[in-house]
C-alpha cells in the first residue's frame, strides 16, 4: 500500500503498511472522511512525522487523542493551529515550561517548532470524528502507533521519552530505561496537573540528557 508519509517512516514502517489491520484501518478512515468532519484534515494526519524524520528524533512526546473541535487539530499531539485559543493542558504544559526553564507563555500553541527540532508529537489514534473524542481509537491505530514506537526503540538510542499520566505510560513500558531517558510524571490535564505534573521539571531534565548525550537541546 503506498502511504503518504515522509520517506524516511516509509522505509521504517513499510511492512506495517501491509498487513490486514492497517488495511482495515484505512478503509475505515476513509469512509469516515466521506461521512461526516474528521479531523485532523486528511492532509495533515501524518504530520509528526512530516516534521520529524525517524533519524533525527531526539524526543517523544505521547498523547492519546486529536483535539476534536474546528480548527484545533493538526496532526501533533497536544498542538493547536495558529490564532486557536490553547486547550487546558496546553496552558498547563506552557505554565510548566516558564516554571522549569524561565520562558515566557508563546503567542501561539503551534507545537511545529518543537517537531521540526526533533520532538515527535505523537498521538495513539491520528483521527477522530467532530466533537466526538475517542471515536476512532481501537480502530487500529493504536497498533500502528505501538509499532512507531518499537521501530524507535529498536534502532535509536539515546531519545527522551515524555510520558503524561498512565495511558502514555502504558504504552511505552517496553522501552529501555538502560539506552534511553523515559521520563514519568501525571497528565497535565487540569483533573490531574497538580498531581504530579507541576513540578516535573521535564524540559529542563529532557535539555540535560540531550547535553550529557552529545545531542542539540530543544528550544522549548
């Protein structure tokens, strides 16, 4: 199946793209589109990896679903387009930020500028229906979200993995602690950012392994 995705995934994920599930998957993305509003727009469901080749990935941040409201969604995972007001726990990433690294609050929650650094915004499900969340999980998705993260796993050491509250957690528990940085904290979700997220200090701990590895931090 020829796949739309930037070439260096394509080479990763070319035998993905031909099992049964993933054809499945695409069948039933497709109607969907032709029914009714999905978002993220058709062109922008493979963003993260658009704006993030598999060799230059230095950090991945996992989410569970696309916002699912006009406008917002755009392909990387806690992200909104430009102009769009930030969701709760965008504010509360960003509130994190200024408070670990001194930065001030963005004018935009346009996340394009940390993909194109090398952070992989990922999402377990890459559509979903209008102002329906979680419409499209176990759809097939999240089996070949898993297989995004295996891929990385297997041939690249020396990532951060960012992993909000327990889905994320759950999802990447087969990673290597021993070649890579996972770092665990709550979602920042306002039902649980002061559980444990404020406070994390992720970005900064992310910028120091990135050093200590002989990598370029992230402009957060």
């Amino acid at each position: 199946m020829d796949v739309k995705i930037e070439q260096s995934w394509k080479e990763q994920l070319t035998d993905e793209f031909e099992k049964n599930y993933f054809k499945e998957l695409t069948d039933f993305v497709r109607q969907e589109y032709q029914l009714g509003t999905v978002y993220p727009p058709g062109s922008c469901i493979f963003n993260a990896f658009a704006h993030c080749p598999f060799d230059q990935v230095k950090v991945v941040i996992l989410g569970q679903d696309p916002y699912h409201e006009p406008r917002q969604a755009h392909g990387l995972c806690f992200s909104v387009q430009d102009g769009i007001p930030f969701p709760p726990s965008l504010v509360n990433i960003f509130k994190e930020i200024q408070d670990d690294l001194g930065k001030p609050v963005p004018t935009t929650g346009n996340l394009m500028r940390w993909a194109d650094q090398g952070v992989l915004l990922l999402n377990a499900t890459l559509t979903v229906r209008a102002h329906q969340a979680g419409s499209h999980q176990r759809k097939g998705w999240e089996t070949f979200t898993d297989a995004v993260i295996h891929r990385l796993a297997e041939k690249r050491d020396h990532i951060v993995y960012i992993l909000w509250g327990s889905y994320a957690q759950k999802k990447g528990a087969f990673i290597d602690a021993s070649r890579n940085l996972i770092l665990k904290s709550a979602h920042p979700s306002p039902l649980s950012a002061y559980r444990g997220f404020f406070g994390n200090k992720h970005f900064s701990k992310a910028n120091d392994y990135l050093i200590t590895t002989g990598q370029t931090p992230i402009t957060w």
